[in-house]
C-alpha cells in the first residue's frame, strides 16, 4: 500500500513537472485590432476598399494587433482572399518575434493589379496565431478593378480543300486552307498577342494540352496587338494513314487562338470531315506521326491588317463561293 501511494506520488510530480511549462505560457493573449488594405501606386493616397487599376498597381494587407502576455512572442500571421467567384486572389504567411503591446505587421505586394482582368470583390480571411495563445481569427473584403480586357471579335472562319475550294469533304493527304478575320476592338493594357494554331485528328481526342515542340500539328506567332481589322490565312496538310484505319470518315479540327499574354485567349474552332472510300490496311501507319496533320511553318503563315472596306470584301468573296459535295453515295444516306 505505501509503495502504490509512493509511485502514485511521483507520478503526479512527474505530470506537474511536464504541464508547468505549457501553463506557464498559456497567459498570453492576442488580438486583432484592424485589418486594412493598403494600395500602392498614383493613387497610393486612395482611401476605402475599392482600388482600380493603373491608379493602383498593388495593394498591402496590414494587420494591427495586440499581444498581451510578460514578454516576446513569435507571431504568426496567414491571409487568404478569394473572389466572388472562388478563385484565390492572393495567400501570404509571415511570421515575426512580436513584443507586449501594439504591433503593425504587413503583407506586402498581396496582390499585384496587373495580375488579373475585370473587377473582383475580395474576401480576406485572416489568421493571427502565437506561442502560449489561442489563435485568433477574422474576415474583411475589399474590391479592385484589375486590367482592361481586350475585346476581339471573330468575324468570320473558312476552311476548305486547298487545290480544290469548291467541295466541302477532304481526301486523305490532301492540302487544306483556313482564311480567319477577326477585329481587335479594344486592347487598353497593351497586351501582347500571340497567335496559335492547332490541327487535330479526332484520334486524337482533338488533345491539345499535350503536345511538344516537336509536334507538326501546332505552331504559334508574335502578331500585332493594335485595334484594327485581321485576316489571317495558312495551310496544312491531311494524313493519309489513320490510326483506326478501319474507318471510312475521319474528323479534324482546326483551333485558333488569340494568346493575348497567355491570360485571355480567345479560341476559334472550325471542324472538317476526310472522306476515305479505300480505308482498311493500305491505312495504317507505320508510326503514329504518320497520322498526324502536317501543319505549315509559321514563318509562312499570311497575317494582314486590313482597312476595313477591304476586310469586309474579302470576307464576301469567300462567302460567295458556293461548294457542292464530292461524295454523293455517302451523304446520301
């Protein structure tokens, strides 16, 4: 008995000995005192929670708060904001060794205008934790106008058989043409444009996120960046050999896309059917790049500005050659 009650004595010292040190610094406490978002820019002396851009090119997260407790403490502050649709604005953490009484910390650059397009209404969720306290949590908003977007409108897409425009369906091997005009309306940021191209076999799901350099169905350009009037004009070539080479029809598509620095890319696909009356295994290639759609260099794709009277002719003309069908038997099902 007097031994059970001796080791039930040490085992109490031993739990006291271990709790001391975390009682000890459980009389700290912290709290947040305001939460402000701080622009940076022409229009650094904006005051409120509604920035626009270039006025403001950046805004501060700046956090006030209180830590009361004997001596220092480190400080951990975390900030996240998401808009009104979801998507993350801004995420930054820092951490700093914080004495007793009032203390600024910033999150500088949270976020940078020039990041994002169009207006967003900001949720910021703050999270202020430290050593010996319980964390301490709070939410505000504020609002920024981001960079202009460009407005482009695609007037009008053409693809036909190149040696001979007057048909709809495409043989294998054959050469194809795609005319494409489209108007830059407005580009107020100046952002650079890239133009890029794919020609894609429904064998190969009409994937264009994976793709390599070395790949013969895309390419991509600098181009112009100006308001004005576009017409762009480029060639390819069909397969002749086909992946599912049992099969009569075979689709592809033909994908422009206006890059404007990879943040808004305006996408134009036009589709086309190749016809094979002699599919089987004369068809089947001996590598799968042999079923790949060939297409030309950019270097020697044709890109013109246009006055506007010229662009709209050219666009008649084309809308004025009627075609007419190549295989009777197989659209007359």
């Amino acid at each position: 008995m007097i031994r059970s009650l001796s080791v039930f004595l040490v085992s109490v010292i031993v739990l006291v000995a271990v709790l001391e040190p975390a009682i000890a610094l459980s009389d700290a406490k912290v709290a947040i005192l305001s939460v402000a978002a701080v622009p940076h820019g022409a229009g650094e002396s904006q005051v409120g929670s509604s920035f626009v851009y270039p006025d403001v090119q950046s805004i501060d997260i700046q956090i006030t708060l209180r830590l009361d407790a004997e001596d220092a403490r480190k400080v951990t502050v975390f900030a996240a904001g998401k808009d009104q649709d979801g998507w993350r604005i801004g995420k930054g953490k820092i951490s700093e060794i914080v004495e007793p009484g009032e203390t600024t910390i910033v999150l500088g650059d949270f976020v940078k205008l020039d990041n994002f397009f169009g207006e967003h209404d900001v949720t910021l969720e703050i999270e202020v934790s430290c050593s010996g306290a319980p964390i301490v949590r709070t939410r505000r908003s504020f609002s920024f106008t981001g960079v202009p977007e460009p407005v482009v409108k695609v007037d009008y897409s053409d693809l036909r058989p190149r040696d001979e425009p007057l048909y709809i369906e495409f043989v294998p091997g054959e050469s194809f043409s795609l005319n494409l005009f489209y108007e830059i309306e407005e580009n107020p940021a100046e952002l650079d444009l890239v133009l890029r191209i794919f020609a894609v076999m429904d064998e190969q799901d009409f994937e264009i996120d994976n793709y390599s350099f070395s790949d013969p169905f895309w390419g991509e350009t600098d181009i112009e960046s100006e308001p004005g009037f576009y017409h762009v004009e480029f060639h390819g070539r069909l397969p002749d050999r086909f992946l599912e080479f049992y099969r009569e029809r075979h689709y592809f598509r033909v994908i422009v896309v206006l890059d404007f620095e990879e943040q808004i890319g305006i996408s134009e696909p036009v589709e086309g059917l190749i016809y094979d009356e002699f599919y089987g295994d004369n068809r089947e290639p001996y590598s799968s790049d042999e079923a790949l759609i060939k297409l030309e260099r950019a270097s020697r794709w044709r890109i013109d500005r246009l006055s506007q009277e010229i662009y709209r002719k050219r666009i008649r003309d084309l809308r004025e050659l009627k075609r007419h069908r190549r295989f009777e038997l197989y659209f007359g099902y």
